[in-house]
C-alpha cells in the first residue's frame, strides 16, 4: 500500500498548497509577458501601434511564464479555468475592463493550449472565443478594436484541434481574419494574415471538404471573392494568403477539381502579368524599365513562390505557363543591369533602378529553386526546366561583374543537384565552367566580402559530391587542388557555419574518394596537407565548435592508412625509395609525431609518440578517439588556461536534448504550431 500511500500524501500537499496555488495562477494570469506572435502594443504615448521590435527579454519572460502557468493548470484545471472564465466575463461586463488586463488574460489562455483534457478544453473555449467575439461587436472605438482583435487571433491560432473540431467556429474565426485583413489599423492586417495562415497549415482539410450545412466548400467561397478579401491588403501580406490557399488546396484529392482551384487562385496575378508581357510585346522592353512596372513584376514573382510554397507539385501547370517569360524577364534585366554597371562603374550597381532589377533577377531564382524543392518528378526538373535555364542563368552569372552576381544562382544549382542527383552528372562541367572559379575568386580575397556567396558555394559543392561524385573525377588535376583548397579555406574561416560546411564537405569527400578507384590518386596528392590543417584549426584555440568533426576526420584519415583501400605508399618515394617504411602507418606515425613535436615545442617527443600511438590504437572507438584527443589538447599552450566547454559541446547538447524531451512530454509544453495533428480528414 505504499503506492497509495505515497499518492494521499501528495494530495493532502496539494490541498495544503491549494489556496496559494490558485493566488499565483491569478498573479501569472495578471501579468502574463506578450507572445511573440502578438504584433499590437502601446507605445509610450498611450497609443495603440504595430511592433517594430522585438524584445527578446519579453520573449523570455514569456517562455518561462508559459512554461510555469502550464504546471499550474495541471495541478488545477478547475481553478485554471474558472479564474480565466470570470475574468473574461468581467471584460464583457465592463467591470475590469482595460487594455492590459486584457491583453493578459488572452496571452495566459492562448498560453495553456494542450494542458487541458479535449472535452474540458472544448467547453472552455467555446465560452471564450464567444466571449470574445461578443466583446468584439459590442465596443466602439478604432483602437479599442485593434486590442480586441488582436487578442481573438492570437487565442484562436493557439487552439487548432479545437477548430477542427467545431467547424462552425472555425468558418465565424476565419470570416473574421477576413474582416480584420480590411482593418487599416498598423499590425491587425498582419496579425489577421499570420493567423490566417497558421489556422490553414493545421485545419487545411476541412476548407475543401462539403461541411454540414453548407452547399458548397469553403474553398469556393473564398475563390469566388478573393478579389474583395485582398483588396486592402500589401503586397507582402498578400504573399501570406496566398501561401495560406496554398495549403488549402494541396489537401484537395481530385486532382481536376485542384487543377481548377489552382487556375482561379492565380487569376488575379496571372491577369496583371498577362497583361504586362503583352505589353512589352507590343510596344518592346522600353516598357518594362519603369519602376512601377519592375515592382508589379517582383510582387507577381513573390505571390507565385508564396502559392507554390504551400503547394508543391500541383503548382507545375502555373509554373509551365510562365516559365518561358520568366527567363526572358530574368534575360532581360541581366542584360540592363549589365549595361548600366559597364556605362557607370561598379558605383551603378548601387542605383536604386538596379536595386529593383536585381530583387526581380531574385526573386525568378527563387521561384524556380522553390518549384525545384516542391516539385515530385525530378525528371520534369531534368529535361524542361534545366535545359533553357543554361545560358540566361548560368551564362548570365559567368559573364558578370562580381558585384553583379547573384548568390541564389548557386542554391538554385545545389537544389536542383539535390532533387535530379545523377542525371545531372553530365552538366557538372559546365556548373564547374561558369561558378567555380569567378566564385573562388570573389570570396578567397578575404572572410568578409560576399557572405552570401561563401555560403551557398560550398552548399552546391556538397550537392555535387554527395550525388555526382564521379563529376569529380573528370576534373583536371589543377581544378580538383583547387576544390580541395577550397575546402581548407572553408574550414579554416571563423565564421562557424561555413568552417563546419567544409569540415563536413571533407568528410563526405574523403569517403567517396575511399571507395572509388583514384583512392591512391586523391590520397598520394592530398593526404599530407589535409591532416596538416586539420591538426592546425584543431590546436589554434578558435575553432573549438568544429572538435566533433575535426575527431571524426582525423579518426577517418588514421583508419584509411592502414586500410587495404589504400595500397600505394604516402611518402615521397622518388626521394626516400619504396622501402623507406614498412607501411604506410608507420610512416604517418612518425611524419605526425614530427608535425606535432614542430608545432608544440613544450611537449617531448616520447609524449607526442604516445599520442600519435594512441590515435591509432583507439581509431576503431570514436568515443575514445575523442577523449584521447581531448587529454592531448588540454595539455596545449592554447587551451590550457581558457574555456574548454565548446569541446563537449556535443555531449553537453546531449545532455539537454534529452531533458528537453522529458519537458516537451508534458501536455501544452509544446507549442501547437509544433504538435502533429495528423490530417484532419474527418
């Protein structure tokens, strides 16, 4: 009976703490921080205005208050929820009413989603969002509005499963969003946008299916009068319903009827476009270099990667349709921002109508990069889309001034490596022809210039060794150096995402290059002077992030030179002869130990054998590896008297993961936007 013993003694507690409890879920209610979602506050003046800052503490504040006030709903749903209910109710009732007490009490109920049970959290929310939209109607006054509808969205975006369940509530909540997108008050619009949005992702199934009650699906509806709900909105939050649709109507079945709704969804973009390129055809290019028109033509780029996000493959007819335009777009600029940098100089770049002509170049990469990751038929991507972006992409980028160059040209490449891998093996000379050199060029002169560029240049260099390897191979001798030195310059940058890029780019590299038949090649030419810098960023105290594959590099390079992958000798034997070393590890044993023995004068050669000794004999076991490695690093000039955390970074993440999944266990602990739900077929 100890058992119950145990669970009385823990009641009786939880009845001696009750009265405080319930004191403090009312201060926590009362004082609840703003969630990063909720755009509206006051500013110092009293006013209502849209946020332009965030404030990271408040956000802090938020995540600990949050995490707090879920506890003490589970020690009381009860108290919890009629303490929320009475405060609400002395909202509506004018008794409490007040901007802040508000705002608190709907950031500490949008706070609990998922701590309470379904059928409690039903009967409670019902009473809420009613409350709420009550609330809404019965006050006057522009911004006393602004709160209230702020407070709506962010309470309905906390509770998807509930709007599954209730459909009437879910079709009221969004006609709602659609009103408040006509609010001209700063943030409403946006808010309204971001929650509309958050409510499609997690409820999309339910706009395309025929509800109770209804003659036709909520989909149609809103199709039929998109014209109306977007009038009032920026471009930008137009972007965010188009995505929103987006995800509505991937969840359609039939593919003819999704076909349809994809055609109306675009309508509005496609009739501006349609009418800018007719224009253009009619009257020439001269038309296409006004401002005005160059942005149109960036929003219509933006609204069609925002729908194509959410929609994936079934975006393909849209994309087959203005894809030839857009690469003649795409043409077009290239060659006027061209001619604009060779008549001013490199200061031409920086003009405002550059600016413009080069956000649309962007935004076309973009686009076809999102097509590329959404899209299910790689071959579709192999043989229409590849072809004739050759020259106006890759062409274009090669025939370039540098500041003229664009570094989503190499994502686009990396992702279409990605998404097609082999067939794309006979085009990886040409990507080589065009980006590899002008690249290198831009980004060695120093680690600050071209960040962007850095970045996605080893990102496509990934692509193409992970799924082209053998493209490598037709390198010639002094290209593949300069890929390898590439790598080394990568890691030994201190900006840590691209040092640990090439760190990993080196390790799938090595791998390949083990297994294939210019094992000896790559070897005989790199081996050396890759385990010279990989001992070199190891032991210079500023790349300490980069330990864990640094170790498992190093073990690599230490198990292939006594592997039989490996059958010609490391050494230079046109000097020392091919019987200088028994093998190859004893002569990587001794070149080690000498490379150390220079590098770190303090330690005595017996030391530094012993070390070396110990890379080899705990080769097989990476934990040990690692800690051997480690007891030789703490003993440096360099670490000896700094911080050494960074070196059991990976066991210390361990660590915390391990605790975070016993937190995020606990119902409510994990946002919604993060909980699967499943699909919402029913």
């Amino acid at each position: 009976g100890g058992g119950a013993a145990g669970s009385g003694a823990g009641s009786a507690r939880r009845m001696l703490y009750a009265g405080s409890m319930s004191q403090l879920r009312l201060l926590m209610v009362s004082r609840m921080a703003k969630p990063e979602e909720v755009l509206i506050v006051e500013d110092e003046n009293g006013n209502i205005v849209r946020e332009t800052l965030k404030d990271n503490d408040v956000l802090v504040q938020y995540k600990i208050m949050r995490e707090t006030l879920i506890y003490l709903a589970h020690l009381d749903h009860k108290d919890t929820e009629t303490q929320m209910l009475e405060k609400l109710s002395n909202q509506l009732n004018g008794k409490e009413y007040s901007w802040n007490v508000l705002n608190t009490l709907c950031w500490a109920i949008g706070s609990i989603s998922g701590s309470m049970a379904e059928d409690q959290e039903n009967r409670f929310l019902v009473t809420a969002i009613r409350d709420l939209l009550n609330l809404c109607e019965i006050t006057r006054g522009k911004d006393h509005k602004a709160v209230i509808a702020s407070n709506i969205m962010y309470v309905v975006g906390q509770y998807p499963r509930f709007l599954r369940l209730h459909w009437k509530f879910l079709k009221t909540v969004v006609n709602k969003l659609f009103e408040f997108m006509h609010e001209t008050h700063p943030g409403v619009q946006d808010m309204a946008c971001d929650t509309f949005l958050k409510i499609s992702i997690k409820c999309k199934r339910k706009f395309v299916i025929m509800q109770v009650g209804e003659h036709e699906a909520f989909v149609d509806e809103l199709l039929r009068s998109i014209g109306d709900t977007i009038r009032d909105l920026e471009p930008h939050q137009i972007h965010t319903f188009y995505e929103a649709v987006g995800h509505m109507i991937s969840s359609e079945v039939n593919p003819a009827k999704r076909e349809e709704f994809v055609q109306r969804l675009m309508e509005p973009p496609n009739a501006t476009w349609n009418q800018i390129m007719a224009q253009a055809r009619t009257q020439g290019s001269e038309c296409l270099k006004s401002q005005e028109v160059i942005k149109n033509i960036a929003n219509i780029l933006k609204t069609n990667t925002a729908a194509c996000t959410s929609l994936g493959q079934p975006f393909q007819n849209q994309m087959s349709g203005i894809y030839a335009d857009v690469l003649n777009i795409y043409r077009l600029y290239s060659e006027l921002i061209s001619a604009s940098i060779a008549e001013g100089g490199p200061y031409a770049s920086r003009t405002s109508l550059v600016k413009v002509m080069r956000t649309v170049k962007r935004e076309v990469l973009r686009l076809i990069e999102t097509f590329v990751e959404r899209c299910e038929d790689p071959h579709l991507v192999a043989q229409q889309l590849v072809p004739a972006m050759m020259d106006p992409v890759l062409g274009d980028y090669a025939r370039n001034v540098p500041d003229a160059r664009d570094a989503e040209v190499l994502s686009l490449f990396a992702a279409i490596i990605n998404k097609v891998e082999g067939a794309m093996i006979d085009e990886v000379p040409k990507i080589f022809e065009a980006v590899f050199e002008c690249t290198l060029q831009m980004i060695t002169v120093n680690f600050e210039d071209y960040p962007d560029h850095r970045l996605k240049f080893f990102a496509l260099l990934r692509a193409i060794t992970n799924h082209c390897f053998r493209a490598l191979f037709s390198l010639a001798p002094a290209q593949l150096k300069l890929v390898v030195d590439s790598i080394v310059w990568a890691f030994r940058h201190t900006e840590r995402n691209i040092a640990e890029t090439g760190l990993n780019l080196l390790l799938e590299m090595t791998k390949y290059f083990q297994v294939s038949e210019f094992c000896n090649q790559f070897h005989q030419s790199f081996y050396l002077s890759l385990v010279q810098e990989i001992f070199a960023v190891m032991t210079d105290g500023f790349h300490k992030p980069g330990f864990k594959i640094h170790a498992l590099i190093l073990q690599n390079l230490f198990c292939i030179a006594e592997s039989d992958q490996l059958s010609a000798p490391l050494w230079d034997v046109a000097a020392l002869g091919p019987a200088a070393y028994p093998n190859n590890a004893a002569f990587i044993k001794e070149h080690v130990s000498h490379l150390l023995s220079g590098s770190f004068p303090n330690l005595v050669l017996a030391e530094v054998q012993v070390l070396v000794q110990g890379m080899f004999d705990y080769k097989a076991d990476l934990t040990m590896f690692k800690n051997h490695l480690r007891d030789f690093l703490v003993q440096t000039k360099q670490f000896k008297s700094s911080d050494n955390s960074l070196l059991f970074a990976e066991e210390q993440a361990a660590r915390q993961n391990a605790e975070r999944a016993r937190i995020d266990s606990i119902p409510g602990m994990l946002p919604p936007s993060q909980v699967d739900m499943g699909d919402d077929d029913m």
